[in-house]
C-alpha cells in the first residue's frame, strides 16, 4: 500500500496548522492527521515531541522548501 502524503493545509489566524488534505482527498483535524502519521501512514512526515512537551507533526528535513508543511497550499 502506498503512503498518502500531505497535499494542502488549514491554519488558524495565529498561522498554526489545523487540518490537513491527503492525496487520496481524505480531510484530517490536526488530531487524527497526528494519528496517522504515528501509525506511519503518511509519507515526507514524522512526529517530534516540543519543549513543551506536546507532539508535533513536521515536515522530513529533505533540503526541498516546496513540501514544507507550512508551504502547501491552503484549503
């Protein structure tokens, strides 16, 4: 089975993200793409545990700017 991949994103008017579209046309809240990605369901993507000690969706560091999370285009 292939991965599905991040294709597009929501963010809040502070500019955090909130939902994600995959690119089999799946709508995730934060939560559920968070659950995904733990389950390694979605590709170019992993979770990091933050200072403040919550768990974090980010994009896989590839030297490419075009599929960071925060550079996909908004739905």
């Amino acid at each position: 089975m292939e991965q599905k991949q991040f294709v597009a994103v929501q963010k809040n008017a502070d500019g955090d993200l909130t939902a994600f579209k995959t690119s089999d046309g799946s709508l995730l809240l934060y939560e559920e793409a968070l659950q995904e990605v733990l389950a390694g369901s979605i590709a170019n993507v992993s979770a990091f545990k933050g200072k403040d000690g919550g768990t974090y969706i980010r994009s896989n560091p590839d030297n490419r700017k075009d599929n960071n999370l925060d550079q996909l285009p908004l739905f």
